[in-house]
C-alpha cells in the first residue's frame, strides 16, 4: 500500500501555504513536490503575488540561476526585505536544479536563524525522490512536506467552468492536466504536450539524472508496460517476460519505485495481514493519471459499447489513482477464488471497493462479500454505471456510479 503523506489538490494546497507562510517566521522550511505540470510555478508566482513585496521568487532552472553568484545575491534580497518589512519569504522553484541544494539551504537557514532574521522558505520539485533523498540527508527536523497531486475532477470542474460530469469523463478519456484542458479537442497537439512536456522530462530527466538508473531503455520499457496494463495484477516475472531488454527482477522492482516516485505509476500492494506475504504478492498497476494511457495505447480511448473490458480497466484505474493521489493507502485483495478491486484506508474511512462498469449480479460480488465477512472493519462499496446502482441497491450494498467517486469519492461515514 502507498504511504500516508499531506496530498492536497491546488486550491487546498494554495490556501495552506499561504496560511503557513504567513506564520511568523522562521518556521519549519515547506517542500512542496508533485507530479510534472499540475502547476507548482503558478503556485508558487501567485503566492509571490499574496505576499506582495516580502516575497523572493527564483527558479533554478531559469537562465540567471547560472551565473556566478546568483545564490548569494538570492538570500541578500531576502534579507533586505526582511530589513524593511518585518519579515521576507524566499519562494524557490525546481530547486534540485542547484547542486548540493539542501545542503546550502541549510547552511543558509542556520545562519540566519542564529541572526534571528525573519524568512520562510518554500522550496519545490518535480522529482520527489530527488528532494526526498536532500531533505532527509541534510534539512532533517527542519522541514515540511506536502505533495501537489494530479489534478482531480472536482477541481478541475470548478477551476476552468466544466461541467462535473464532463469533467470525470476527461478524468478517465484523457487525464485531466491544467495545460491540457483547452487541448482537449485537439488530438495530436494534447497527446504533443503529454508526451513531451510531461512524460518525457519526468523519464528523460528526472529520474535519468539519478545514479541508480543504470539502464534507462528498461527503464522507459517498465513505464510503456506498465501503461499497457492499467489496474491488472502483473507478477514482476510477467512484467520481465513482456520486456525487450530482460532485467532482474530487482531491477524491475526498483524501477517501479522510481516511476512511483515521479508520480507516473504506483504498485499497489496486496492487502495481508501477514507482511511477507504482502511483500511476495505480485503488484497491481495502476497509472496515477489517464493522460499516460491514452497516450501509449495506440487504439485510442475504448469505446464504451464496443471495448467494455478496455473501458472498465480505464475507469477503475482512474478510480484507484484517483485514491493514490488524495493521499488515501490503496493496495487490492486476492485470495483464489476471491478479488476484491481496491482496499482503501486513510482520511475517508476504511472502503473495500469493486469497481463494475458492466451488468453484474451477486455472484460478481463474492469477493467484496467475503473480504468485509473476514474484514469487518471495512465497509464495502460498489462504483459502477448508473443502471448498477439498482442492481447495489438490490443487494443491499452502499453504491455509487463511477462519476460520481472520481468527483467527490466515496459517500460520506
């Protein structure tokens, strides 16, 4: 199952920065991360423009970070609107760009909190491996970390004026990024910007740029794979046998965490209450946004009449990354003959979730039913088409229709 960590969505994320950041400082420095695209740089420009003159925006991946001395001459322009307003905020953006950038950061930090001077610090990243491993090695105790997800329906509806359901289906036909909202109508150009704006720097840049991926065509392999198999239980030895260039079974494993890590695709692990046996179950894949899918899969979006078994692996792999993505612990259930799609745990409650997008009947749901008998902390629900809701109904079962949880999740305890 994932790990529990603060994921919020960008309004949220927006609101508590700006509610921390206006904390008298110093405080703890904030580390935001999150996927490629989902809108960091205009988080962090709009709260350069809250905070007025006491903030200090630098990108390092800008030009200017390269010249000589562009470090120093960043904290003497905080500490020169602290001077003159009380208190200054440094708003710093891609800041694996600088080389030991924790480590200077740190340097910083200390020496200004010995001279008492007034600075926040908001730092940010697409790889979260890459901050993670600078964060932990040398700003330990010193810091807060909060994930910017991948864009949900909800908000993407309220955000740019879609209707809900409009806006769900997107969720499931092509993912749902800000930068591809207006594309949506435009084939090749969407598919142009998730390839090369996300996909492509997220492999080609992100992750190639760290030591331990020493075999970056497998690397891209274990990704288009992975793609291929949305929501489906794939052993590691399965996944090898699909691959060109043959690797270890570890070096698979590892390049899944890696995929995790830049928030393309998580394992989701089986649900046990025994941990090696939790450890040795094979994954289930799912691609945290459907943007991915629909840009590797060369048949295009299923049709939902014709292709029903394309179209339900879509939409539950929505739902599940969906899950993933508000922060909740997903992993699935499987003891032959029974499945149970997604066991979910976190801030929504305790959910054993199938996910039906065809007809169904009792016998469909044998696994939800034996897994809540042994499981009785969970609560079962189904997410299905609106014509299953009376089918859930019949059963005695909590529903919801697919849209409505990619837009609000599950009902409310």
């Amino acid at each position: 199952m994932t790990s529990p960590e603060f994921h919020l969505d960008y309004p949220a994320c927006l609101a508590l920065l700006h509610r921390r950041l206006k904390e008298l400082p110093p405080g703890r420095i904030q580390i935001l991360t999150g996927p490629r695209q989902v809108g960091k740089t205009t988080l962090l420009l709009e709260l350069e423009h809250l905070l007025g003159p006491r903030a200090v925006y630098a990108a390092a991946d800008g030009p200017e970070a390269a010249l000589p001395g562009f470090w120093e001459r960043l904290w003497e322009r905080a500490e020169r609107a602290a001077s003159t307003h009380g208190r200054a905020v440094v708003l710093l953006d891609e800041a694996q760009g600088f080389g030991d950038w924790a480590g200077r950061l740190k340097g910083e930090w200390d020496r200004l909190q010995r001279r008492r001077v007034r600075i926040h610090a908001l730092v940010t990243g697409s790889s979260a491996l890459r901050l993670a491993q600078g964060s932990r090695e040398s700003l330990a105790g010193r810091f807060e970390r909060i994930t910017l997800t991948h864009w949900p329906a909800a908000t993407a509806a309220a955000v740019f004026g879609l209707k809900r359901n409009q806006a769900a289906d997107l969720a499931v036909q092509r993912g749902l990024y800000p930068g591809t909202i207006r594309l949506r109508h435009d084939p090749a150009r969407w598919a142009a910007y998730v390839r090369d704006a996300i996909v492509e720097p997220a492999i080609g840049r992100d992750l190639l740029a760290l030591a331990p991926v020493r075999r970056p065509a497998l690397l891209r392999q274990v990704f288009a794979t992975s793609a291929a198999s949305p929501a489906q239980i794939v052993s590691l030895q399965k996944l090898q046998g699909r691959l060109e260039g043959r690797g270890a079974l570890e070096t698979i494993a590892h390049y899944l965490r890696l995929l995790e890590d830049a928030f393309l695709v998580a394992a989701l692990g089986k649900h046990s209450v025994r941990a090696a046996r939790q450890r040795a179950a094979p994954p289930k894949l799912v691609v945290l946004n459907n943007a991915f899918l629909a840009v590797t899969d060369d048949r295009g979006v299923p049709d939902r009449e014709r292709e029903p078994a394309r179209f339900g692996a879509w939409v539950e792999n929505a739902c599940l990354a969906f899950a993933w993505n508000a922060g909740q612990r997903v992993g699935y259930w499987r003891e032959e003959p029974y499945e149970v799609d997604a066991v979910i745990d976190g801030s929504w409650g305790a959910w054993a979730v199938e996910v039906k997008t065809g007809r169904f009947g009792a016998g469909d749901l044998a696994g939800l039913f034996e897994f809540v008998r042994r499981f009785p902390a969970y609560r079962p629900l189904v997410v299905c088409s609106d014509a299953g809701l009376d089918t859930a109904a019949r059963l005695d079962l909590p529903a919801v229709s697919w849209r409505s949880f990619l837009l609000d999740g599950p009902p409310a305890r």
